[in-house]
C-alpha cells in the first residue's frame, strides 16, 4: 500500500502487526465521528491490553506486537481505530528505521496488505494504519503520519489525557484515568514510562527559505507562498486550509558541466496505484497518458537555455482516483553521468497563475544516468504532497526507473 490507499476488509477480525529492526511498541485508539477517543478507556497499550473489539497483543520482543481488530465487535459510535508504533527505546526516532505493518486476517494469519510508510526522520511515533467503517463496510487506509513528540503527541491529539512526568518520584492518581470514570486498573501509568514522556523538540535548524522546514521536521503548506525544499522534505499541496487539486506543472531543468557539451536528459513522470503498481510513464515516446490528465512537453535535446528543459503538466483534479503517486524522473539515454550536469531542478508550477509553487534544487551529484528527482503522492484526505527525492539510479531510460521509484514511495 502507499500513504492514503485502502482495501476493504475481506474477514470481520484482523490484526495489525508492525515490524522494524528495533523493538517497537503498537497502541491502538477507538475514534469516534470527531476523531477522539470517548475517554482514556478507548487507549489499547501494553499496559491496558484490551478495549472494546480491540486488543493488544505483545510480541516478548521476539516477535512484532499487534492490535486486533473485531469489527463485529466495536461499539456504535466507534467509526475508526488507529494503530500507532514508536520504538521501545526512549526518546528514538524512526530516523534509519523503516517500520512495515501487515494487516492480516486474525482467523487464519492470511496477509491482505502491506504498508511501509516512506521517508521517515525525526518522527519518534506514528500512525501507521487506520481501520474504518464507511458507509456499513470496513476498510483499512495506509497513513504513515509521523509525531516528534512521541507517543504522547498522537494520545494527546486524539482527546487521551497524558501529563508530564513530575522532576520528583511522588504518588498520584492514574493520570490515563478520564476525570469522570473510574481509573484505569493496570501497570505503571503511560505517563509514568519515559516513552509517553514529551520528547523534547529537536534542535532549530536554519531552513532553506522562511516557508520551508528543517529537514525531516515535517509536512508545510503553500500559505506563505513559495517553498524551497531540500532533499527528503516534503511540502503539502494546501492552500488557505484547502486542497489544490487543479492543474500544475513539473517543470525540469539542466545545464551541461562547466565547459561540457550539450547533454540529453529526459525527463518522465510514473504513476502508481494503491499497491505500487505500476499504471502508465509519460515521456518524450509517450506525450500523453490517462486520458490526457498527464501530458509531457516534449524532448529537449540539449539543456541550453534558460528556463524549463522539460515541463510535464498534470491535471490533479482529472487523475482517475487508482492513481496515488507520481515520481518524476531525469534520465540520460546517450549515456552521460550526472555529474556531467549542472544546475539540475525541478518545480512545481501553478497551471493557471504560472506561479512557481516548489522548488527543489539537485545539489549533490553521483555518477549514474538516472535520479528521481520528486514525487507527488495522494493522501487519505484527497490533499497530495510533494516530497523531493534526488535519488540517483543506474538507468539510461525511464523503464529502468519504474522499480526502484515504486520501492521509494
């Protein structure tokens, strides 16, 4: 699966099980129609294993932990349960650490999906996949969305109470208990374990342009205009608190090396569906895909000039909905390394204003014929983000580029 796709669910009990090459703790949150938990109840963790249709179950470190779901047995009025992971140690980040959950059917331990969610940094817990009803079916989204602050930052945004620890080791109530309700029965209290501590957040670091983030330090919008991205950020298309779901356009360009000759890049775009596969390229052979909602500029044979090289413009809101991420890619079919290139780019530019949205310029050069330069993807909201990539592939054309872009969404 990719960040926003879904299935729907073909057995009434599935597990969500989630691994990593660390040990990672799996919660699960009851949501109602407002995305909150009816109270700190409807928090299933190690220390409170079991809910209402939900259930906790621990690996001993040996194997993933997972949570269970029983959708014959959720109550009415829960319309969602979100399965979070953050790993064991304290105050770690996901940075280097590509977590994967695996829905299964809880019956017979039959796989239905997959979902590795991409590029993670700072993040140190995440909301990896969600279970929902709609319109009287279940069905499981991919997610992926990443928290700095912890565990707790996820709990907290969904209604659950969680304080601070205190400087001093003193006796108190249960703080996971709702301030009506009767508190909860278990072990050490979630905000007694350093792992639903507020996690401390990471150093400042001097962005790029006053719209754009630190590295890894999360999703921006377009509200304050244009954005600069470095390698690995990523922006979201929203713009006043809505969508942009018009026509853009990826324009691409390069210059040769100093004092080289004239060199040939093309430029190509992929689309994927749900499952990463593979749906159509669009490039110089392949002027227009889907039904026109993709169309590539042609080929620029040289690089001379300024401006765009290559421009291919992409009618978000005309995409059939199978589509959910776009990688668009620089190829040199004659041969020639990248570090024969200079001032490689790619922006996105707004169809109907003209206006230059993103840009991402390609700073770092290897010695290969292929980079993926960016990529759009769908999420579950109907919004698409932009996250720069400048991975470098050993491929002359576009063909060579659908696998490894699709490992990279």
């Amino acid at each position: 699966m990719t960040p926003g796709s879904n299935i729907p669910l073909t057995a009434a009990r599935v597990a969500v099980d989630v691994t990593a090459p660390v040990r990672l703790d799996v919660s699960g949150l009851l949501l109602t129609a407002d995305g909150k938990v009816r109270s700190d109840n409807d928090f299933i963790f190690y220390n409170q294993p079991t809910g209402q249709g939900v259930t906790y179950r621990s690996g001993g470190g040996t194997s993933p932990d997972a949570i269970t779901v029983d959708t014959t047995a959720v109550p009415a009025g829960i319309e969602k349960i979100v399965v979070t992971a953050s790993p064991d140690a304290a105050g770690q980040s996901f940075q280097g650490v590509e977590p994967t959950a695996t829905i299964r059917n809880a019956d017979d331990g039959s796989v239905l999906a997959t979902f590795t969610p991409p590029q993670l940094g700072t993040e140190t817990a995440l909301v990896i996949v969600e279970v929902y009803l709609r319109n009287g079916a279940w069905k499981a989204r991919a997610v992926g969305q990443g928290y700095a602050n912890g565990l707790a930052g996820i709990a907290t945004d969904f209604g659950v109470t969680v304080e601070e620890p205190a400087p001093a080791p003193a006796p108190a109530a249960a703080p996971m208990a709702p301030p009506t309700g009767p508190p909860v029965q278990a072990p050490p209290p979630p905000a007694a374990d350093p792992r639903f501590a507020q996690q401390p957040p990471p150093p400042p670091q001097a962005p790029a342009a006053p719209a754009a983030p630190a590295p890894g330090a999360g999703k921006i919008n377009l509200d304050k205009g244009r954005v600069n991205l470095q390698k690995n950020q990523t922006v979201s298309l929203v713009k006043g608190g809505r969508p942009l779901l018009a026509q853009v356009k990826m324009g691409l360009g390069w210059e040769p090396a100093f004092r080289g000759k004239d060199i040939d890049l093309d430029a190509s775009v992929i689309a994927y569906g749900p499952q990463r596969n593979h749906i159509d390229s669009c490039y110089f052979g392949k002027l227009k895909i889907l039904k026109g909602a993709i169309k590539h500029s042609g080929d620029n044979l040289t690089g001379e000039g300024g401006g765009d090289d290559e421009v291919i413009v992409v009618d978000l809101g005309a995409l059939p909905q199978e589509v959910t991420g776009l990688v668009f890619t620089v190829n040199s079919f004659s041969g020639q390394k990248f570090t024969e290139v200079a001032k490689a780019y790619c922006r996105l530019i707004d169809g109907a204003t003209g206006e230059e949205l993103v840009r991402f310029d390609l700073t770092n050069a290897e010695a290969q014929t292929g980079v993926m330069m960016a990529k759009l993807v769908r999420q579950f909201t109907g919004e698409w983000d932009m996250t720069a990539m400048g991975d470098f592939v050993k491929s002359r054309t576009v063909r060579g580029m659908v696998k490894p872009a699709a490992q990279a969404l």
